[in-house]
C-alpha cells in the first residue's frame, strides 16, 4: 500500500522531469531541472527508506512480518498459545524439539506455565520469559 506522502513526492519527481524534457527553455536550464529532480528523487528515496525500516522495525527492534505482528499483539510479544513451532524455535534456548513440545503443552494460562509443566527448565524460561505471553482465548 502506497503511502499518499510518497505518491505525492513521485508526482513532483515526474512533474520536474517531463518539465526539463519538454519545456522550451535554455540548455543550462534543463540540466538544473535535471539536477533538482535528481535531489527529489534522492530525498524522496530517503525519506521512504526510514519509514519503510522504521515500521519493520516498530514491534521489537526486529523486522517481522505481518503474521508476526498479529501473533504478537499490541505487547510485541511472542503468544504461546498461537506461535508456530518455527516462530518459537526463534527463540533463545527454543530449538525445534522445545518448539514442538510447547506446541503439544497448549493451551497454557500464563508463561510460567512452560516451567510449572516441566516444559522447559527454568534457565531457558529465564532467557525469553520477557519475549513471550501466553494469551486466554
């Protein structure tokens, strides 16, 4: 989806280039036109740039996808109870085979249940506890 801030900088963009081709002016004059339009089109390439890394990069100070954000929630953390297993592999001391037994142990009613239910040991749970929540449904 086309932010209307970038699409208005890309109209301005082509309006300088079709302005330096197509109006009747002195040759020094188009190459200056030229020139502002490149710097548009720089600072516009910048200014995208920043907004695009800077929602990437919004939830947890990682790029997530969409999927990710949503499974994540408004606390940008990991829910137990919906993760896949290979989102929770991600996860410090979380490997594949820890990944499928928090699957297996859903639902759960709060994080500390991973220790209470003898999922993982409490120096894994102590490494992504604040990464993690466990969502009631």
């Amino acid at each position: 989806m086309k932010h209307p801030k970038s699409s208005l900088a890309a109209l301005g963009v082509l309006a300088a280039l079709t302005l330096a081709f197509t109006a009747p002016a002195q040759a020094a004059d188009k190459g200056e036109l030229l020139s502002g339009a490149k710097d548009s089109m720089k600072h516009a390439g910048e200014k995208m740039k920043d907004k695009v890394s800077g929602k990437a990069s919004a939830v947890s100070g990682k790029t997530q996808s969409t999927t990710d954000a949503s499974k994540a929630g408004i606390t940008g953390k990991l829910d137990l109870n919906s993760a896949s297993e290979s989102e929770l592999a991600q996860l410090p001391g979380i490997g594949e085979a820890r990944a499928k037994a928090i699957v297996k142990g859903r639902p759960y009613t709060g994080k500390d249940d991973l220790k209470t239910k003898k999922i993982i040991p409490a120096s894994v749970y102590d490494k992504i506890k604040d990464r993690v929540i466990a969502h009631q449904r």
